[in-house]
C-alpha cells in the first residue's frame, strides 16, 4: 500500500464523473488506494452524445481501456460542416483510413452513459478502488501530512491527498482558486437522443454533422453501435441556469432555427422532449494545485464543447496525473505541481480556441463568408495538419 510520510491513507477523489472515475482508476493502476465520493445516489452520466478524439484513445491505451470503449462507440467516416441556409459543404474532414494512419488512433462517437459505464466497470473490478454514494464534499484542512475532507454530512474522512474532480461548480476549487461563478458564454445548447426507428431514413447518416447557420450550429451523429441518433443544438441566448439537465422550450429553440435548411428543421422537428444547457467556461489559470489538493478535469479547466474535449482532456489529465505521482510518491505536493505544469498550458490552449471555433461555426454575414473562404478547396492534409496540435500527442 502507498504510503506517504508515515500516512497509510488513501487517494481522495470529490465527484465521480468519468474524470473522478478514471483518476480513480488510474491511481490505483500504479498500486494506490483511492476513495471516491459522489454526492449523488448514484453513479450516472447526464447528458446525450459525446465525440471522441484519437487523443482519448491514446490515454486509453495507456490505462488498457481502449477496446472495452470501441466496443459500444460508433466509428463515423467523416466530419461534415455545412451551411444551414443553403445546405452547401463548407469543409470535410476524412476519418477513415488516412485519419487513422496521421493519428494513429480511431475518432469516434458514444454515449455519455456508456463512457462512464466503462469507467464505473474498471472501477469496481479493482480493489484498490471504494466507489461512495451520497458523499458530498464541503470542506477540507491540509494541515501538511494528510488532507481532511468535512462532507456535508458533518462526517470527516482523512486522505493522503484529495483531487477535485467535482466539475464546472467546483467546491475544491473555491478554496484552491477562488474564481468566483463560471463564465457564461451567451450559447445554449438542446440535446435530445433519438431511437434509430424513430429517424426518416432519408434523415439518418453515418457520420458526424454540423449546420453552421447564423448564431446557431446544429450537429448530429449515431451512438451506440448505431442503434441511437444525437441531435445537439445550439443557439446564442442570455439565459442561465445551473445545471445540465432542463427541459427546453421548444418554441424558443424554433424562433433561433427558423428559414434554416428542411433537413435541419424536420430534425428538430422529431424531438418532443428536449433538454437544454447554458455553456459555461472559465478563463485558464496556470495554478490549481496547492499542497497535497489539486485539481481535474472541467474543475480546474472548463472547456466549452465546440472541440468536443471534455471528457478527452479530463481522460489525459489522469494518465498524467498517476504518472508524476508514481514518479514522486513520497512528495506528493511536487508531484502535484509537475502534474499541473503538465498540463496547463495544453489544456488552457483548448479553452481558448474551443471559443473561437463556437465563433466560428455561429458566424454570419461577412465573416461567414470570409470562413467559408478560408475553409473552401482544403485537402485532407491541411485538415489533418490544422488538427494535429490536438490530436497528435496528449
């Protein structure tokens, strides 16, 4: 068992979400126990579809993990971005062969539920690993040798440590960061998962698809071995509200999309529930670590979803996060801080441009015009080779 200045005590993870989940998992690959508290009843994913990079793959295959995550995920061909007036292509990307040749790594799309499924399976078939429900995380001292967690119960826990991957709302980071609220970022997204029955076949298609129309994008793609649409759509509003999971006003979401293209609108026009989100990110900060707590995930470096990073960056913050721990067990304040400096420059690097390209799949009138422009006659290299800063290491 690890062991760190006389301490025989374990890892503490705040949240158990797919990046809590696979810091867990990947603790405990270099033989330290780790206790994971979600304030939930149960472990579960919100959401609907999510994309998956080859850099997600890369940090799977580190964690051996990769193939149980293919198995449910669907491999698209290609990435689309067309114009949601006129129905023109804008751009392609090929994912096929060539991609996997650049990358090294497959690119594909799944379920929130079913990462976090295969998270949760790694999780409980280590015993190195306690997975805690109804834990949720006030408070903590780190009084130099161990952390000591307060949970809302009024119940402390001691640990050797403690990682915050509690996300966007962050407890931890209140008291390591102090930051304040999220930024709100004027876009609202609706989500909706359809069965693949309830799609005109004239409407389905294998691969992932973005409508960029003015202020808007809407983007669909299958899940589960194609057995499920995802249908995202985004729109710009003033709206907030915390949280992932509300019920969106459908009368709204018609208001933003309408003259767009028929495909586009009988789409939309399928859903008879939709939830809705308002996307928050923060500005970076080169500092999230401080002593033995440090932090993970959308808690230290919420993205926007424009690059589709979330759970990719959280997934690749793991690996590193084991990694300079195993390197420096008995130091772990340093090892914390190599972590961080690891990963804050790449992870900031996401933040900043998961904004500009949200500005750039929403532009309209001149500049619209100007992105199409720059985007037209680009050959699968020039695609491969905008994109490698991403998906070409972790």
């Amino acid at each position: 068992m690890a062991k760190a200045n006389g301490h025989d005590l374990p890892f503490l993870v705040a949240g158990g979400g797919i990046g809590g989940l696979i810091t867990a998992y990947a603790l405990a690959l270099k033989g330290f126990p780790v206790r994971v508290l979600e304030q939930a009843d149960e472990f579960r994913e919100v959401g609907a579809g999510i994309q998956l990079g080859p850099n997600i793959f890369m940090a799977l295959e580190k964690l051996g993990l990769k193939d149980a995550l293919l198995a449910d995920a669907w491999v698209p061909n290609k990435q689309q971005m067309r114009d949601a007036l006129t129905g023109k292509l804008i751009t392609e990307v090929p994912l096929g062969e060539d991609f996997r040749k650049r990358f090294g790594q497959p690119y594909a799309v799944t379920h929130r539920h079913d990462i976090l499924a295969v998270y949760l399976n790694a999780c409980r078939s280590n015993n190195l690993i306690s997975l805690e429900n109804g834990r949720e995380v006030a408070d903590f001292d780190d009084d130099g040798n161990k952390v000591t967690v307060t949970l809302a119960s009024g119940e402390r826990i001691e640990g050797r440590a403690l990682i915050g991957c509690d996300g966007l709302w962050s407890k931890v980071r209140e008291k390591i960061v102090g930051d304040g609220k999220p930024r709100v970022s004027g876009h609202i997204a609706y989500r909706a998962v359809l069965r693949r029955d309830e799609v005109p076949d004239d409407l389905w298609g294998p691969d992932v698809i973005l409508w960029a129309g003015p202020r808007t994008h809407f983007v669909h793609y299958p899940l589960r071995r194609g057995e499920l649409f995802n249908l995202v759509a985004v729109f710009h509003s003033d709206r907030y509200e915390e949280g992932w999971d509300t019920e969106g006003d459908k009368t709204l979401l018609f208001d933003h999309f309408k003259n767009q293209r028929p495909e586009v609108l009988r789409l939309l026009e399928r859903i008879n529930v939709w939830k809705f989100w308002v996307l928050c990110d923060r500005e970076p900060v080169k500092n999230w670590t401080k002593g033995r707590v440090t932090l993970l995930g959308d808690a230290a470096h919420p993205m926007l979803q424009y690059l589709a990073q979330g759970a990719c960056q959280a997934t690749e913050d793991a690996v590193w996060l084991a990694e300079k721990v195993a390197a420096q067990p008995d130091n772990l304040p340093a090892a914390f801080e190599a972590y961080q400096q690891q990963r804050y420059l790449r992870t900031g690097r996401v933040q900043v441009m998961a904004r500009v390209y949200g500005e750039f799949y929403h532009a309209r009138g001149v500049t619209a015009e100007l992105r199409d422009m720059a985007l037209a006659g680009r050959s699968p290299q020039d695609a491969f080779d905008s994109i490698s800063w991403l998906y070409g290491t972790i």
